[in-house]
C-alpha cells in the first residue's frame, strides 16, 4: 500500500507521463481508501481544466 506522500507525488506525476500499470493500480486502491487524496486527485483535475480553459480563451 502506497502513502498520501507517494500518492500525491503520483498524481502530479500523471501530469506528464504515462503511469504504468502498477502505479494506476496502487493509487486507484490507496484512493478508494483516502478520501484526502480522491479529494487531492479532484483539485489537480480541475487546476488542469481551469488552465487549459483559460489557454484556448487568451488564444481567441
């Protein structure tokens, strides 16, 4: 089992590579577990929608 440490490092990770297998796996289990780091996980998505949003709006 993997901790919040390693599964927020993952995460961020996840930003730019693609996780192995392994990984997908232990951070999927450490999240049904955590509510934090499910919680974490979120914000990050959003935080990329939100810059992502903003990049195509500035370009218009």
């Amino acid at each position: 089992m993997i901790t919040c440490r390693e599964a927020t490092q993952i995460v961020l990770q996840a930003e730019d590579r693609t996780l192995p297998l392994a990984e997908r796996l232990s951070l999927r289990l450490h999240q049904r577990i955590c509510s934090n780091c499910r919680r974490f996980s979120r914000q990050v998505d959003l935080m990329r929608q939100a810059s992502t949003r903003w990049r195509n709006y500035s370009q218009e």
